[in-house]
C-alpha cells in the first residue's frame, strides 16, 4: 500500500472533496484541519505527499514548511491558495513547497499533481532524472534527449539538473543565483541568461520544442509532460 497523502485543509466542504478525489484515485489520506494539527501530522512522519493550505485560520501555511525543511523532512508539498500573483507563487516555491495550485482548480488537477510529486520522490533518491525527454545520470553525469547525447559544461550540468528536479515549475533568476551559482548577494549580471541560453543550444536541435521556456516577468520553466 501506498504511503498516505496528508491534506492540511481548514475549510471542511474543500478539505472532503479533495480527500473524496484522491481516494477514488487510490490513495490513503490523512487529514489535519488546523496549522497545529498540520505541523503535528506532517512531524510524525509516513506520507508520501502534502497537500497544504496557504491560509490557515489566518496562519500562513507556509511556515509549516519552513519548519519541516528546517528539521530536514522532504516531503513533497504541493500548495493551494487562492493567492495567485507572480510573488505568492514564488513565495510559496522559495519557502520550500514543491509546486503551487491556485484556487479554483479542478480536483482531477490536483490529484495528478499529487501523483507527480509521489514519482518524483524516487527521481531524488535516485541516480537518474528523467523530465519528458531529457534523462540525467546523476553518476556518469551524462545527459540525453532522447536518444542523443547532450555534451554539457560542469556548470550547465548542474543548472539543468536544478531544471530537472523542478519540472514545470517557475523558477526565478534569484533563485538560480542562490542556489547554482551560490550568490549570498544578488549583483547585476547576466551570467543566468547566457548560460540558459547555451544550454538551449545544446538540448534543443533542429526542429525539436524548445524545453526551457521564458515566463514573462517571473523567470523561466522547464516545460515537459508529466
């Protein structure tokens, strides 16, 4: 049996449609209703996936990860709110969470989203990535498209890798800066755009879609099929 999916929900008739949802899917859930009992839940440990309010009783659900990354718990957490601009969403990525759905969503949505993160734990334990067509080998440190092999720097390497592990998600300048490039500072530069922009050159050939995509005054995604 699969690990449970734990539901940190305080408006009742949502938090049972969603646990409704995902058990009709197949998945054991577990539900807090308050950010203490949230924090309680997700501390004790055993469950594959967190589905987590932003706004909790007016407690800002964000910090519960703060916290759990703090301790070292990884769990992936995928976020609901109905704050939807640019920022929330960073906000709630830079905090920790793994992904970010903004209210109103389709249940089916967030069940597939679940079920992605749930694959994605064996991807981070493991010595290979795999994201639509690109496959990483995390020992050879090799990379293909396909069945090409894609010849990358040390630096391109580990910048794809950080692309690998966030599919389909928003990720920032800042962010790259941060945590690829180990800036404590953020100077003014165009070091991530020349990189992204070699990288580009070397996974997307020819008439193959072009991966790595632009988001308009946020950063950039890679943009690939679960």
């Amino acid at each position: 049996m699969k690990p449970p999916v734990l539901v940190i929900e305080d408006e009742h008739d949502l938090a049972e449609e969603i646990c409704f949802e995902l058990q009709a899917s197949g998945h054991v859930v577990r539900l807090a209703e308050t950010w203490e009992e949230g924090l309680r839940a997700a501390r004790a440990g055993g469950v594959s996936v967190m589905v987590l309010d932003r706004m909790l009783h007016g407690e800002d659900g964000l910090t519960i990860i703060e916290r759990l990354r703090g301790e070292g718990n990884s769990t992936p957490v995928l976020v609901i709110s109905a704050l939807s601009s640019v920022d929330d969403r960073i906000r709630g990525l830079k905090a920790g969470g793994d992904d970010y759905l903004v209210k109103p969503f389709e249940l089916r949505e967030l069940t597939a989203r679940v079920e992605a993160l749930s694959r994605r734990i064996t991807d981070t334990r493991a010595t290979r990535l795999r994201a639509g067509p690109l496959e990483m080998d995390l020992v050879e440190r090799t990379v293909r498209r396909g069945e090409r092999l894609v010849d990358l720097l040390p630096r391109e390497f580990k910048l794809l890798e950080y692309f690998m592990r966030r599919p389909n998600q928003i990720v920032t300048r800042a962010m790259l800066l941060e945590d690829v490039w180990n800036f404590k500072f953020l100077p003014q530069t165009n070091v991530v755009d020349v990189h992204i922009s070699n990288l580009r050159r070397k996974i997307d050939e020819g008439g193959e879609a072009r991966l790595i995509v632009n988001v308009r005054a946020a950063g950039f995604k890679l943009h690939v099929d679960d």
